[in-house]
C-alpha cells in the first residue's frame, strides 16, 4: 500500500527506505544507564512521581532520511489522552551512525495552529537523559527521557523540537505524518516559543517515537493499533487528526478518566504480516512497537491488504492465519489482549483480482470464525458496499478505493467494540 509522497517545502525530499539490517528493532532503553535506574533518578531529581505511566501518543519508525546537521526540527504530534507530567521517546533504531542530540524540548502547541510552530507561552520545557540536556544514542537504540512536569491535555497538540548539531547520518523517522512538522536550519531553536526561526515544512517525523503521561487515577493503560497505511491515515484530512484511532481515541474520551485508554498508532504505510516491506514486518516489530509501551492493554491488529496484493504476493490464507496466530501467542505472553480486524475491500484498486479477492475472503472468514483473536472488529463489513461487497462505500471511498476519506475513517473507528478493548489484560502483565 503506497504511501503518500512526503512533503518538504525547501528541502530534499527524505527518502524511505532503510538498509535491511539497519530494521531489527531493540528494546527502548536509555543509552547511559538500564532503563530502571534513569526512573528512579528522575524521579529523585524531580520529586515523587507516582501514578502510572501510560502513552498518549505513538508514531512507528518507518525507514530513514537523510539527516538535517545543524538544524532543529520541530515535531507537532497529538495526545490521546491528558496528565500532570510527560516522557518522551526518541529514537536512532535504524540509524547506522550515534546520533548526537544536543538538546530536546517539549512544549504545547498554541491551540487553533496545528500548522505553526509557535508554542504556548510558559510551555517550553528542556528534556533530560538520566540527567543530562545533551545524550548520543548508539545506532540501534531507542531512548526515553526524564519525566518532566507539564500539564498535558487530551487531545490537543505537543511540540517535540530536537536539536542535531551534527551529521549523524540516517535519520530514523516516519515518513507520513499527514501533520506539518518545521525545521530551523541552523542553531539550536529548541527553546524557542515564538518560531520565527522554523523556515521549512516537512511531511515526516523525526526521531521522536512516542510520548508518555503520568496517570493520576487508577490507569486504564493504553490501546496499540499494528497496522498499514489505513491505520498510517492515508486517505484522510492532513492536518486533521482524522485517521482512524484518532476517532477510536475521541470516542474513549467520553468515558470516565480511570476508564479511559490512551490510543498508539502503529500503523506504517506500506507494512506487511508476512514479509518486511516498509518497516519491519507486523510480528517482528512487536517489541518495539507494542510491547516495549507505557501501560498496554489491548492490541488492534488491521494487516495482511499488502501481502494480498503486495509482490510477492501471498496465496495462502493459511499462513497470514498462522502469522496472526503468532502476533496473539506473543501479545499473550505480555498479558495484552487482541483484537483482529477483517482486511476491509479494495475491488476497482488496480492491484485487484478475483483470485485475491478470493484470498482475502478466505482470511476474513477465518479471522471470524477460527477464534484466533480474542475479540473481532468487523471493519469489512463496516464499510462495504452492500451492492458490491469487493469494493468500499463510495462514501467512504476517497478516489483510490483502497483508503478512506474522514467519514470512512470515522466508521472503521465506530465498529470497534470498546467493551473489547476494556478487559483486563491476562494475569502476569506489568507494563
């Protein structure tokens, strides 16, 4: 499933792909110290944190891009849910040089200009590691910062501005962010409220891989969402937070707080169940994707679209069925329960066939009947046509009938259960 060109307004456009060696993903550690020891001392240094940390946001490491030395780069990404205080992720996973950030903020964004860079008076706060403003993370490695005190809320924007004084070669990101990020070419801006410095527009985020918020009340942990380019948002509103968790995350916020997950999108344009693609396969990023997150409960499973029509392509119905049987002995293991999604249609795409649509079929059938998840979202027959069930709901059918446009994004969102995804997770997860 193609992702969309991203946009970079004078500036190379980045590029994608990622040596293949480059792709195993690694536990989410802080380079200096074992990742128990950062907490205890942040939590020193910074006085009682207590509660229990749950992610607000995620973006999945799709590839690399060529690195910007000497620029800041200003990341606008949107919470799920709200807290008194924030940790954020940061990543060099498939970098093939340390990378070398010299500083790293965090800051709200001003509400009503989700395509500025300015912040909120007041917000900006300097991020550390174990400690220290500036850190190298080795290649391969993830990082997570101190906890700092900001009030965040649910659903509005944060800025994460990261400071690269040199070139640290590939830089690790995800190419469609379907929200404007900004870049400052020289100087360390990240301290800056206003953004005047943030001359240049791009597509993707850099670096930054997740964001955390402390949990006052009793958690309710978090919903992962593993999945492609419709998980990614392709199809819908730039800008607009309309991709379909983020209508699952609106819908969650109607529940009470200490009832109420925040929602992670793992989705990567172009990810496949059975073969890396772009970014990992779904199973072998599990670790870094899902499990290595704040407070997981539930993991949404919405892939297998690109094995069907991918090249190769896969026949089988009986090994995507295997590998999602996989996906659920691994997230068992962790205590978190699954829930499957059917493969939605894609009849009148120009990778459509009978003979595939006859394997898709044949999964969606299985994902229903042959309880291999422990509950099913239907998103196929959510969004079908009922005059013609291989192809989407003109509605819903943004031009390239295999994505979606806000209101079939909206309708994938509304034929999830959320009793599903409020079971407690299976006995000995400790997220």
């Amino acid at each position: 499933m193609a992702a969309p060109r991203t946009a970079v307004t004078r500036a190379a456009a980045p590029r994608s792909a990622a040596p293949r060696s480059a792709v195993t993903p690694a536990p989410v550690t802080p380079a200096a110290a074992p990742r128990s020891a950062v907490t205890r001392t942040a939590a020193t240094r910074a006085g009682a944190w207590t509660g229990t940390w749950t992610g607000t946001w995620e973006a999945a490491a799709s590839g690399t891009a060529p690195a910007l030395p000497g620029a800041t780069i200003r990341n606008v990404v949107h919470t799920s849910v709200g807290g008194p205080a924030a940790r954020v992720r940061l990543s060099n996973r498939l970098g093939t040089a340390p990378l070398r950030l010299g500083s790293v903020t965090l800051a709200l964004q001003r509400p009503g200009e989700p395509d500025s860079p300015r912040a909120v008076a007041g917000s900006v706060r300097a991020l550390t590691f174990a400690g220290a403003a500036s850190v190298t993370v080795p290649a391969g490695r993830d990082l997570v910062s101190d906890p700092v005190a900001l009030p965040v809320p649910a659903d509005a924007n944060l800025l994460v501005s990261v400071h690269t004084p040199a070139d640290s070669g590939p830089a690790t990101y995800h190419r469609s962010a379907l929200q404007p990020g900004f870049v400052a070419p020289a100087g360390d801006r990240t301290a800056e409220e206003g953004g005047a410095g943030y001359t240049v527009t791009v597509g993707s985020w850099y670096y930054v891989t997740g964001v955390d918020v402390l949990g006052t009340a009793p958690a309710a942990g978090s919903v992962v969402a593993l999945g492609d380019s419709i998980t990614d948002g392709t199809g819908s509103s730039p800008g607009a937070n309309h991709r379909w968790p983020d209508f699952l995350a609106a819908r969650l916020r109607g529940l009470p707080a200490h009832r109420r997950p925040g929602v992670l999108n793992a989705g990567i344009s172009g990810n496949r169940l059975l073969l890396d693609g772009v970014g990992p396969s779904a199973p072998s990023r599990l670790d870094a994707d899902v499990f290595s997150r704040a407070g997981v409960r539930t993991l949404i499973v919405l892939e297998g679209i690109n094995d069907i029509k991918g090249t190769p392509e896969q026949s089988d119905p009986r090994a995507l069925e295997d590998a999602y049987r996989l996906v659920v002995r691994r997230a068992h293991a962790h205590g978190i329960r699954v829930v499957g999604g059917t493969i939605t249609p894609y009849g009148g795409h120009g990778a459509y066939t009978p003979a595939r649509e006859a394997v898709r079929q044949a999964v969606n059938t299985a994902i229903r009947t042959h309880r291999i998840f422990d509950a099913v979202a239907d998103l196929d027959a959510a969004v079908r046509d009922p005059a013609r069930p291989d192809r989407i709901l003109p509605a819903y059918d943004p031009g390239d009938h295999l994505h979606f446009d806000d209101a079939g994004m909206r309708a994938l969102a509304a034929a999830i259960d959320l009793r599903s995804l409020l079971t407690p997770p299976a006995a000995g997860h400790r997220p």
